[in-house]
C-alpha cells in the first residue's frame, strides 16, 4: 500500500516541476524591446535651434573603444537626423558650431561571474565512512549585453570650469531585437516619440 | 402433512441461521473508523486573484495549480491534520506602454509573473462520521510560500525570490467512490494569502481556489 502512495505523490512532484515554461517565448521581435529615456528637467529644449551628429556608431565594449559604420549604423544615423528634425531642429555640420551633439554607440558588457561547486553532492558515499574533501573548485560563465545608447550634448551652455559637455537627454534602446536592422526606424521612432519635450516648435 | 412439516422447519432453521450469520457482517466497524488512517490528496485547481494583488499586479484567471497533501485523519475525533506542498503560477501581458520611474521614461511589453510554491501545514475538521461516503469539512492552514516575482519588460527580467508567510482557509468535500473504500473525489474553494510584498505588490497576494483531486487512503 505504501507503495501506491509512494507514486502517486512522485507523479505529483514530477507533474508539478514540469509545468515551469518560459514566460516570454511568445514575444515577437519587437515586442522584446525596451525603451529607456532620460532627460535633465533643469533644461529649456526651446534655448537650442541647431544640431549635428556623429559621422559613425562608437562601439563600447569593456570600456574599450572604437567605430563602426554599417548598414545597421547608417540607418540608424540617419533615422536619428530625420527625428531631430522633425522635431525642429537644423541640421548643421560640426564645423558649424551646433547648439546640441547626438552621439550613438553600441555598448555592450561582459561579466565573468563565479560560481562554486555545491559540495552536499558529497554524502552519496557516506556509507563507506568517508566524506568528501573538496578542494574549491570554480566554475566560471560569462554574460553580455549589448544596448545603443543616443544622448543628446548641450554645446551651448559648456561648462567651461572643468571643460565639460552636460548631457541634457539620453535613450537606451534595449532587448534581444536591437540588432534587426528592419527594426532600426521603429526603434528610433520610439525613443523620440516618448520624449515629446524635446519639441522645439 | 409430516412433510410439510419438516420443509417448515428446515426453512425456519435455514432462515434462522442466515439471519444470525447477517449481523455478523455489520457488527464490525470499519477499520477507518477503529484506526488513525492516512490519506493522500493530489489536487489540480484553477484560482483567481483578489483584492489588491489583483488591482494592482495580475487579474487573470490561472489554471496552472497544483498541489499534493498527506493527512492523518485521527480516532475518535472529527479532525484530521497534515501537510500540503503546492505550486501556483500567475501572468499577465501588458501590451506596449510607457512608465515613469523618477526622470527615466520605459517604454516596454510588461509580463508580469508570479510562482509560489506553499509548504502548509493544515486541520481539517469534518462534519460528518468516517463511515459516510460524503464527508464535508472545513480547512484551516498555515505555513510559507517559496515566491519569485519576475517582471518582464520586452526580454529583460526583474526579479525578486523571497520565502513569505502564507495561510489559507477552505471549505470542500471527500466523495468516497465507494462505501469504505479507498479511493474518493475531493473538491475544495480556498482562500489562500501570502504576506508577500515588493514592488507592484504592496498587501501581499490573495486568491480563491477552486480544485478538484483524488485521494487514497489507508491505515
């Protein structure tokens, strides 16, 4: 009788571990993008007329550097210049002393997490009067996550103290979609589009 | 007429000794009812959230409870007791929105999620005898919930893993297949709580059970 009892709370437990299943496989593409903004409430958009942006992605990688123009750059860039303007902004060449700098860059972070091994494992010989002597064993796994930042530059208003450019406006475009070019124009779209006091006119 | 006597008298004296083998059957209680016996409950139920954890995190229905339960129901007494280990899980899809959190605007696709999974320990207490093939009771139970809250806005996780206080109380009925038998139906509409609070969730979560299970029991 035992026995009977024994497996039917097992088919239990089995049936209740194998019910977990992935919340969000059923995302689409672009349902799996996230939009951050921020913005300097101290700042008056209206005081800026003219705007310039960066000729190539800047490419972060662990606090390493460099610069990429590719098809997905490009679209970007360009779609960047097309809401800006939209908004009321002109568009100048650096050389023209611009109001406002957009930069773009792709960033991404690697991590290299630890974990060690669980030694309760250990206890299955026990029966023979030994424990386990582990030593401390590491295992190792690396994450990484890539997201494109946009942050807008007040040129204007430079703090000439400690030389700097204040940030008045930045957008992180993140999730798993954000490498799909045919979803470069939705995403800068959206990132302008929830950022409506940058409207100069 | 001797004859028909003798016929009388052998079907009275047949008759006499079957009416006395009868009572013999019945005089014997159940063993049921002689012993403490055991009793094991696999339960599948649908809940819906209520109150606050409902306004305010997930309102859906959920049809994704499971639970298993031992009891010892005791001699002599209306009562039984045991344990009941669980697994609840809730979701809901937020479509495309924009939240404010200080001066950071998101723009994201919500799935909001919920698993818990209560260790309780529980009386019940029965309104009728142990012979009866439907035993309606009444449940009280107490213990903690095993909690991971995961908020998903697009493909990025937050998420939170606590152990909170969780209790319940219930009203249900066993329906005995058979008379004496072992094995039966069970339904049962609880109330269950937890003290579980972060984030969205601010008075811990509330929800009504309905579930239906089989049960066995022996001694």
């Amino acid at each position: 009788m035992l026995k009977i009892t024994s497996l039917i709370i097992l088919t239990a437990v089995l049936g209740l571990s194998s019910c977990t299943k992935d919340p969000i496989n059923d995302l689409s593409t672009e349902e799996t993008l996230v939009y951050v903004t921020n913005r300097d409430k101290t700042v008056d958009y209206k005081q800026y007329k003219t705007f310039s942006i960066v000729d190539s992605v800047l490419v972060v990688e662990n606090n390493q550097s460099g610069t990429a123009l590719d098809e997905i750059d490009r679209a970007l860039l360009n779609r960047i210049i097309i809401n800006m303007q939209s908004l009321g902004y002109t568009y100048v060449a650096p050389s023209a002393k611009p109001d406002v700098g957009i930069n773009a860059a792709w960033v991404t972070n690697t991590q290299l997490n630890v974990t060690t091994q669980p030694s309760y494992y250990g206890g299955y010989w026990g029966g023979y009067g030994y424990g386990y002597g582990y030593p401390s064993y590491y295992q190792y796994y690396e994450t990484s996550e890539s997201y494109w930042l946009i942050s807008m530059v007040d040129f204007k208003n430079a703090n000439t103290t400690d030389k700097t450019f204040n940030v008045v406006w930045d957008a992180q475009i993140r999730g798993s979609g954000i490498g799909s070019t045919q979803l470069v124009d939705q995403m800068v779209n959206s990132v302008f589009t929830q950022s409506n006091y940058l409207k100069i006119k | 007429m001797r004859k028909i006597f003798l016929v009388a008298l052998f079907a009275i004296v047949f008759s006499a000794a079957k009416a006395q083998e009868a009572p013999k059957l019945y005089t014997l209680p159940s063993p049921f009812e002689r012993y403490t016996h055991y009793l094991a409950t696999v339960r599948y139920s649908g809940a819906m959230p209520l109150g606050s954890f409902s306004d305010s995190y997930i309102d859906k229905f959920s049809a994704r409870n499971y639970s298993v339960s031992l009891e010892w129901v005791l001699r002599n007494s209306p009562l039984s007791i045991g344990g009941e280990i669980g697994s609840n899980y809730f979701q809901k899809r937020i479509p495309r929105a924009v939240y404010q959190s200080g001066d950071e605007t998101i723009s994201a696709v919500q799935t909001r999620t919920i698993t818990q999974y209560p260790i309780q320990v529980f009386a019940n207490y029965h309104f009728l005898n142990k012979t009866s093939t439907i035993q309606p009771y009444a449940q009280i139970s107490g213990g903690a919930a095993i909690t991971d809250y995961t908020v998903y806005y697009g493909s990025l996780a937050q998420q939170k893993q606590k152990i909170a206080p969780a209790y319940g109380i219930g009203l249900g009925s066993k329906f005995l297949f058979k008379r004496d038998g072992s094995f039966g139906a069970d339904l049962r509409v609880k109330y269950e709580g937890t003290s579980f609070k972060y984030d969205y969730i601010e008075k811990g979560t509330s929800s009504v059970n309905a579930s239906v299970g089989l049960f066995y029991r022996w001694w």
